[in-house]
C-alpha cells in the first residue's frame, strides 16, 4: 500500500491541505501508509456551505425518505467492503475479527436506523408526550413535540473504531436532517477516507450532508449543545459462590479474556478492572493467565494472529506507562510494560503490546480505579462481600458498561440496582444467556451508550431515543383541535 496524502471533502469538493500535519504508520512494520494536513482549508466556508446546502435538502425530507438515504450508504459500504479489511489491517493493525468488528459495526448501524426511519414514516417532526389539559377550559392543551434542530452536527471520531466511530453518529444525525462534518483521528483515518470517498463517488446523499476533515483541527462553538463520550474504567464482576468450571465462572473468563485482547484492548467499553471475591481471586488469575499466555499475538495478516499491535508507537508508550502505574500497586500475573520478542517484527518499529493480567495486591490501592490502560491490560480486584464489591465499582467514578455474572437472579437485580446509577449500560449474564450475548464490550445500536462522571455524562444510540440530541423539544399551548392535528402529522417517538 503506497503512501498517498488524504484529502478533506467539504463545501461539496476534495481540498488538499497545505504539508503534512501527520503521518499515518503500518504499527506492524513501522512503514508510512498516507499523511494528512488540515492547513489552509476553509473550515467555515465549508460549514455554511453544509447548512445551507446539506441541511436545506435534508429538511425537505421525511424521516422515511431520509432513512433510504441512511440505507443507500449501508449499501456502498457493503458493495466495497472487501477493500476495506485490507486498509484495517494496514493502518489499525486489526485482526480480521477486529476489523469485520469495526466495519459491520458501523454498517449494522446504518442499516437499523434505516429501518427506524421507514418506520417513522412520513413525518417531519416527532410527536414526544400526548397533550395534557393546562386549565379549566378543556380545549386549552399543551403538546411537546421534537424539532429536528437547525445547524451541523461536528462528530470527532476516537482512533479505534474509524468505522464504527462515523457511521454510529451520521446514521442518527443525518436520519434527524442534521448535516455532518465528521473528523475522523488522524492516526488511523485511512479507512474512515476510503470509506467516505466511496459514498461521495456513488452521490447518494445531497450535497453538503456529509463532510469530512482530515488532519488536525480546532473547534470553537459558544451554545451549542455537546455531547461526550469521555475515558471509562469498566468492570466485570464475578457474584460470589460462582466455582471454577460453573456457568458463570466460564463466561465470566472467556468475556473477559475478549475484553482484553479484541483490538488489543482499544475499546472505549473494555474490562479494564475484573471484580471477584478475594477466595476466587487465585483461581480466576490462572485461568485467565492460561488463555491470555495462549493467544497469538503477532502481525494481523497471518492467518493464526489473534492479537495485533496497539495502533502508534506513541500509543503504546501510554500503555506501558499506564501498566507500569498500576505495577506499582498490584503483581504482574502475566505480559508486562516492555514490548513483546516476536519473529519477524522489529521491536524498534513496531507497537505490541503483550496481553497483561494484574492482580491487585492492596485493597486501598487507588491507580487500578483512576489510571485506564487503553490497551490490553486489566486488573483483578478481590472484595470482600457484595457491598465491598458496589463501593470497589462505586470508585471508577463513573463508567460506559458493566457487567456481571452469576447464577442467583436475584443477586443480578440488586446489582442492578446497586451499581446502575454509576453506568450507561448493564450487562447482566446469568446461564441462559452465556452463549447467546453480544458481548461486554459491543455497543447494539438498540441501546444506549455514554456513561456518567468521568464517561462524559452523554448519551447516544439507544434506537429512537438517539433521535434526541439532533431534536429541540417544544412545548406548544393552544386549542384541542390546533394540538389534535399537530399530533397526526408527527411520528411517536415512543
């Protein structure tokens, strides 16, 4: 794959910025795979021209009509997917299952909001709670109705899912008929432009509904809303009582050992503290240590690599330098801060990082809840019982997802209760569903995803509900019969 310098796309045609701001690395073989640079182009120019243009057209449209547009961009994806893979693997070091994550994620997404839009039909605006009576007289109501909002909506996109990462926020933004200036991590853009390239060649969509910025940028914005999805310390939890060779205990370990070795840990939803009792804590370091010692970790085009490198050498100084912090207050069980021996890759040029397993040696110990490895590593922390275990979780400050294992349904439940105000997302596996969950770390598009305190208190996804964000909800006072034939013209949001 030759270096080639990405463009942007914005006000409707490809601009080249001025040198190059950054340089895009194989984080296999260290070689240079495409540069970008954002200098010189007109980023105002090209969001006036996306709110005028882009928006002008998308809001002509009903929810139906742009949930066909949202389904055409599923299908160039799907017609050009092979291509994609390859560019995974190049630019992310993705495995193959690492990369048909990223990639079918995002493509699932677009093509469930697509089916939502259909669903909503012909409406232009969306119908949020029935009118109430505001006054003796019966004919004087109020409604709240949802109006899709005027403007463009910025998506800054994480290094780790470039896919995933662009599609998940324009599905929902361009279903609302908000135009998108989508600016992918330049690290890994690579795919994120080869996938938006596709789209803008088929002239699926109006133009200005979608831009894309490549290279650095600074955005300033004064009252705008702004939704964020910061670091996160996950937890999975083991309930108590749950025996080696259980159920729970099998799918207990498997989740986690996927947590920690899919994308080589890069998830913003990864198990980065593993909670058991303090009499399991053994035998739950060594039945991780065994499968994390057995994965296969090398250059992603080999058929028999299960693990790939971190995405930059910058990023994997992080991850050290996190596991080293964590170190100094928990054992080493297994892997390690110092870049793995592996044949045929230059230690010097490359960014592995071993699959590591701590195990928490001080129960007053602070790092494993403040410090996040965003690579493959996580930290086993005893507790004594369950209301240790609700204030050890209690102390990530705030999280994405959480999961939790066991057999008693109704331990399950007072967890959810227990630890569900500090969470985006619970999952709770019990025998029933141990083979047939999507996974801790998946995002379904069906549910929500944000987190809050240190998660960034945001909220997105969660079907309709992630309509929200892109709406303004109005309050409109006047006759029964004004709000009876508003309330025909809009879509349920419920």
């Amino acid at each position: 794959m030759s270096s080639e310098h990405l463009e942007s796309y914005l006000s409707g045609r490809w601009v080249r910025g001025e040198g190059v701001e950054t340089r895009l690395v194989d984080p296999v073989k260290g070689d240079e795979l495409a540069t970008a640079s954002t200098k010189g182009v007109d980023l105002k120019a090209a969001l006036d021209f996306a709110r005028t243009q882009g928006q002008g057209r998308l809001r002509t449209m009903s929810y139906a009509e742009r949930g066909k547009l949202v389904g055409a961009l599923a299908d160039v994806l799907i017609a050009n997917r092979a291509r994609y893979e390859d560019i995974a693997i190049a630019n992310s070091g993705n495995t193959k299952t690492d990369a048909a994550i990223d990639i079918d994620g995002g493509i699932g997404t677009l093509k469930y909001y697509a089916r939502l839009g259909a669903g909503l039909g012909d409406a232009r605006m969306l119908l949020d709670e029935k009118p109430v009576r505001l006054a003796k007289a019966e004919n004087y109501q109020a409604i709240h109705l949802m109006m899709p909002r005027r403007g463009v909506a910025i998506h800054i996109n994480a290094f780790n899912f470039p896919s995933w990462g662009l599609w998940e926020k324009a599905a929902v933004s361009l279903l609302a008929g908000v135009p998108v200036l989508a600016k992918p991590a330049s690290s890994t853009a690579l795919l994120a432009h080869a996938m938006v390239k596709d789209v803008i060649a088929a002239k699926v969509l109006p133009d200005g509904a979608l831009s894309l910025l490549c290279g650095g940028a600074g955005v300033v914005a004064k009252s705008v809303p702004v939704n964020i999805e910061a670091d996160s310390i996950n937890a999975a939890l083991l309930a108590p009582g749950s025996a080696p060779a259980s159920a729970a205990f099998d799918a207990f370990v498997r989740e986690v050992v996927r947590e920690i070795t899919v994308k080589a840990g890069q998830k913003c939803t990864a198990i980065r503290r593993i909670f058991v009792t303090a009499d399991q804590a053994d035998a739950v370091a060594d039945a991780l240590a065994a499968k994390l010692k057995g994965t296969k970790v090398g250059d992603p085009r080999q058929a028999d690599t299960r693990m790939g490198p971190v995405v930059t050498r910058g990023q994997q100084a992080a991850a050290f330098d996190g596991i080293r912090r964590l170190a100094s207050e928990a054992v080493i069980v297994c892997g390690g801060a110092d870049a793995p021996e592996l044949d045929g890759i230059d230690s010097n040029r490359s960014a592995f990082v071993a699959p590591t397993l701590l195990k928490l040696a001080d129960a007053g110990a602070a790092a494993v809840h403040e410090v996040e490895v965003f690579g493959p590593a996580a930290t086993i922390v005893p507790y004594r019982d369950e209301a240790d275990a609700v204030a050890l979780v209690a102390r990530g400050g705030g999280s994405l997802v959480a999961s939790v294992y066991g057999e008693d349904q109704a331990f399950l439940a007072r967890m959810v209760r227990a630890i569900g105000p500090s969470h985006g997302r619970l999952l709770m596996v019990d025998p029933s569903i141990a083979s047939a969950h999507t996974g801790h770390g998946i995002v379904m598009p069906q549910c929500n995803h944000g987190g809050p305190g240190r998660a960034g208190a945001g909220e997105e996804l969660g079907g309709l509900y992630g309509l929200r964000f892109y709406h303004q909800r109005l309050a409109v006072q006047g006759s029964s019969d004004l709000l009876a034939s508003l309330e025909t013209t809009a879509a349920s949001l419920h």
